[in-house]
C-alpha cells in the first residue's frame, strides 16, 4: 500500500488541507475501521477494485466518486481488489464553499457526487481516468474546484465568520466562551449552533470532541507518553474521561488500538 499527500495551490490552500493518493496493488479481500476525522472529503476511484461501507445490517458499495460526510462514530469498510483512489481533504467548513445542501445532511454517510452536483461528477472522473500522471490529475481537480468555488463565491461572507468561530473553539469550548463568540459576532448562540451546523456539520461540542479525539490518536500512534500524559495534554478531565470518548469515536479502548493498528491507520499515523 502506498499513500501520498499533496499541497494545494496558493489560491486554493485556505479550502483545501490537502489531495491524496492511495494506491494498493493488494488483491485480497480486507476489512478496516474509519475514525472521526472532523473533516469532509471527495473521493475519486481510480482502479478496478471496489469499497463497501456497512450500512444498516450489511456492507454496500460505495459509488465511484465518494463525498464523505462528517464521520461522528466508527465506520467500517471493506476493499476488494486493487485501487488507486485519489481524494480531496476539505477543511471542517470549506466544503461548503464547493456544495449547496447543509452540510449536515451528509453525516456519517458515503453519497454520491453525482447525487449532489449533478453530471459534472461523472465528466470530472471520466477526464482523470483518461489522464496520466498525478500532478496532471491534481490539475485537473484544482481547475473543477476553482470553477465550483468560483460560481459560490457569494457564500464567503457566512463561511469565513464560521473559520473564525471554528477557530475560536479551539482555544476555548466552554459554555461561556460560546457565549462570548457570538455576541462578538451579533448572534445569538442558537444561531451560532445553526450556522455551524448548516456549514460543517457539527456542534460546537461536537467540533471540540473529534478535534481533541484526533490529537489523542496522532499521540497514542508515537506510542512514547502514557496515556493519562495524552489525557492531559488533550484537554480531558481525566484519563476515564478520554478513555470513554475514545472509545465512542473507535469503538476501542486506546490500548485495544494500538493492539489492533489497521492498514489505513497505519498509512496515516506512520
């Protein structure tokens, strides 16, 4: 397995955290757990392999061009095949630059593209299958992005006061600290649970636990702290506290995990 990252371009860096290849000349059947990330993606599907989600009492499979939602719990999938999978990692609130819906109707569900923006999904894949070359295809992408944002650059105003409550959270996610984010925006907070809702999502509560849940992971992956150190350092009360947060978001225990590193997993927190 090989997985690869990419920059974006300066125009399009404050929307897009990165591109990504994930290659796989394995043709053997194997099953793996996605974790909260906070972030939406769009996936393209490359090879000749397919995924599956589990879905209600079963796997399905997944569509050749995937926008994944806001994952709040553990998601497992399947591969089958060989893939070259090239992907598209928004920050929490860009993607809803490039989309029209309220980004919350995508929770934890694998849609469609073409189900969201029409015929323009189907023609983006079919021009990167038929070119060659991986920063040929990051171009192709980045000119359909710039295009899309583009045609919605009357969203700006709402999404950057968004960035900017996101980033406000982050310092500081308390009752009261909400509070005083949305007098300094003249909203009130339930119209500041409304607005991040619609544009990423999440709540502000919800923001705050995957952001802390993926700091602890990137930590226990180093394996070199103990975890009531990575407790503490990711802001949790106490090391029960981050040890039943963890386990809602991976359905394990921090030392269930590092006993059961996945493939992805591994590829992602080297």
């Amino acid at each position: 397995m090989e997985f690869k990252q990419f920059a974006p371009s300066d125009i399009l860096k404050p929307y897009i955290r990165h591109y990504y290849i994930f290659k796989s000349d394995v043709d053997s059947v194997f099953e793996d757990v996605v974790f909260p990330s906070g972030d939406m993606e769009v996936i393209f599907n490359l090879g000749n392999g397919s995924w599956e989600s589990f879905v209600g009492d079963g796997f399905k499979k997944t569509p050749k061009v995937e926008l994944w939602g806001q994952i709040t719990k553990p998601l497992s999938i399947r591969s089958t095949g060989k893939h070259i999978m090239l992907g598209i990692k928004f920050y929490t609130h860009s993607a809803s630059y490039f989309f029209n819906e309220q980004m919350g109707l995508f929770n934890d569900c694998i849609t469609d593209l073409q189900d969201v923006i029409g015929s323009h999904a189907n023609t983006i894949h079919q021009k990167l299958l038929e070119t060659e070359g991986e920063q040929n295809r990051i171009d192709l992408l980045e000119a359909f992005l710039l295009k899309r944002l583009i045609s919605h650059e009357k969203k700006n105003f709402h999404i950057t006061k968004v960035a900017d409550i996101l980033n406000s959270i982050l310092k500081d996610a308390s009752v009261s600290n909400i509070t005083a984010i949305a007098s300094r925006h003249n909203i009130t907070t339930r119209y500041l649970q409304r607005l991040l809702q619609q544009h990423t999502g999440l709540s502000p509560k919800s923001y705050d636990k995957i952001n802390r849940f993926q700091q602890s992971l990137k930590m226990i992956s180093k394996n070199d702290q103990p975890f009531t150190a990575i407790a503490y350092a990711c802001g949790y009360f106490d090391q029960s506290h981050f040890i039943r947060d963890f386990k809602s978001f991976t359905g394990l225990t921090p030392s269930s995990y590092l006993d059961n590193l996945t493939p992805v997993n591994q590829l992602l927190f080297p």
